[in-house]
C-alpha cells in the first residue's frame, strides 16, 4: 500500500507530506486562537507528527531500496561473470582436446565454486537487507514519534521547545528521563552534562511533578544561550539553570580528557539523577569517561544514571568500563537500555 502510494504521487510525497504536517500546525493554532479545545489541537498535531513520520519512513524505505538496487546489480555481475567462466573453460577444453579443460580448468572450476556460493550468499543477503532494514528503521521511527507526542501529552508546552536530532537525546531517552522525575526525592538535584531540549522537558517534568531541579552543565556558549533562553520562554528559570562550563584538560585513571570545568560542578552535592550526553564525541576519544569518576562522591545513594548515544564504540566502551570499575565507592547495576541511552542505578559500597 505505501508503495502503491509513492508510486501514484512520485517525487512529490514528501514534501505533500512536509506541507500536510505544516498545515496541522496551522490547523491547531487556528483551534486555540478561536478558543477552541486543546484536545482538538493536539489531535491536529499529532496528525502532523504522523504526516512527518510518513516522510521520514519514506525517507528510509528508498534508502534500503537503493541499497537493494545495488545488491541486485552484484548479483547480475556475478551472474555475468559466471557466464564467462564457463565460456572460457569451454575454449579451453576444445583447444586442448581435453573434455575435462586440463589443470586450468580446475582451477577455473573452483573459482566457478565460489561465485556461486557468493551469489546464494547475496541473494540471502539481499532478502535480509529489505526485511530487516525496512522493519528496523519502522519501528524506531514510530517509536520515536510515539514517545514524542507522550511527552507532549503528559507535560505539555506552552511554547517552542529545541528540536530533536543531530546531537540531540531521542526523544525515547527523553521519555524515560521525565518520566523518572515522578520516582526522585522532593528536593531532587538532576545534573545534565550537555544542555538543549532535554533540560527543557526535565525542568517541564520537575514542574508537573512539583519536585526537583535541574543543573546543565555546558561548554558551548550558543547552546547554553539557547537553553536558557528556551527556559525563560517557558516560565522555568526557577527550576533550571544551565551553567556554562569551559572544558579544561583533566587526567582521569591516566586518561587525559577535556573536561567541564570544576568550578561549574563542584559545588554540587546529592545527584539524585545524572544525564551525560555531553561532551560531544568530537572532543576526543571516550570523552564522556570522567563524568563518573568526577562526580561519584555527589551523587546519593540509589541515584539513577544515564549515558547517551551507547551506540558509537566509544560510549559503549565507556558504559562497560564504568560497571567494571565503579568510582569513589559507588557502583552501577545496569538498567538496560532505552533508544539508545544505557541507564544506571549507582549504589555505594
């Protein structure tokens, strides 16, 4: 059905898609402005939210239809190949007056093996591809919008929040970190290493919940700017604060890592919940490694942990080490993961 549909509408669904999810903003800014329900504004939205997932899907799927393409031209060429193979030790044999080829071809023959083998081994693998790539990307999209429109739902905004993507924390991860709020003492400290559209929700979620504050930590001057300017738009400057903090060089378990300065954190005690998602990987190797080792001692007994982006080697790298090794008499059980955040619970020796 839905290539049936791209089919009909050609290169044009996407941005049909784009201007219909456009349209449902208009449609729900038309609903309140006429005093009309929120309800019905935000079935409006959450149409737009479809209408972008349909592009973003679509976006997928001719993705790994290209990456199908390619695997099928493989195969023709194998096919081609094999054509000649068989030609050749034909010739070969009625020059020799040898039915068989002689010694070449048998080595020819073997090569005729392996190419054979190799196409079962493509077709195979192009049956995967589509299936499992297309079924994958699917579901992580519909996921995410589902996770999205949730949090929307459960502690709305009344104002424009900073994007997901790019850098950003999924907005899976985003779910599960406001939705922890509810669990975290009344005067619950929440430390963020990186700030952006996540400080936004959690100081959302610490107000809907009437618990908790936030402190983001962060290096980049625009970001934090843009952060804080999110927050004042959103009536929550006495809720969250983000606090600029220039990396500076710091030797960690003879680790040399740039780090956030240690007159933006030291000061903070009792770390009930701890977000890294910062600093970028760009910094250098495992550069998110010293979060735990530099903030052990604040954080309270039973407090959760979360890292982001456990999908890039270094993160993952990072996440094994901290469970091996624990910091300062405190140690992680591993939570599971969530889109692609590993959580914690650090416990004290």
């Amino acid at each position: 059905m839905h290539r049936a549909i791209r089919a009909l509408l050609g290169s044009r669904w996407p941005l049909l898609g784009l201007a219909g999810a456009v349209a449902a903003v208009v449609v729900a800014v038309v609903i309140v402005a006429d005093g009309g329900s929120l309800a019905q504004a935000a079935i409006a939205l959450l149409l737009g939210l479809a209408l972008v997932g349909l592009v973003v899907v679509g976006a997928s799927a001719r993705e790994s239809e290209q990456r199908a393409r390619k695997l099928e031209k493989q195969l023709k060429e194998l096919s081609a190949a094999t054509r000649t193979i068989a030609t050749t030790v034909e010739a070969i044999a009625t020059r020799q007056n040898d039915p068989s080829g002689g010694p070449l071809a048998a080595i020819i023959g073997a090569q005729r093996v392996d190419a054979a083998v190799r196409h079962d081994e493509l077709i195979s693998l192009h049956d995967e591809l589509r299936t499992d790539l297309h079924a994958t990307l699917t579901e992580r999209q519909l996921g995410e919008l589902s996770a999205l429109a949730n949090l929307y739902a459960m502690f709305g905004a009344d104002d424009e929040v900073p994007v997901f993507g790019g850098f950003a924390a999924s907005p899976q991860t985003v779910l599960r970190l406001a939705s922890l709020v509810r669990r975290l003492p009344q005067d619950a400290l929440i430390v963020e290493c990186g700030s952006g559209g996540s400080t936004v929700w959690l100081a959302l979620a610490c107000k809907r919940a009437g618990r908790g504050r936030v402190v983001a930590l962060e290096h980049h001057e625009r970001y934090a700017a843009r952060t804080r300017d999110a927050l004042a738009r959103h009536g929550l400057d006495g809720v969250a604060e983000v606090r600029e903090a220039p990396l500076e060089p710091v030797t960690v378990g003879g680790e040399k890592h740039d780090w956030y300065a240690a007159s933006a954190w030291s000061d903070l005690r009792g770390i009930d919940l701890l977000f890294v998602d910062g600093p970028p990987g760009s910094v250098g190797p495992r550069s998110r490694y010293p979060a735990l080792p530099l903030l052990a001692s604040a954080l309270d007994d039973g407090a959760l942990v979360a890292l982001d982006d456990v999908e890039r080697p270094d993160e993952a790298e990072v996440a094994a080490d901290w469970l091996a090794e624990g910091a300062d008499g405190v140690r992680l059980t591993d939570d599971g993961l969530v889109g692609r955040t590993r959580f914690f619970t650090a416990t004290r020796d």
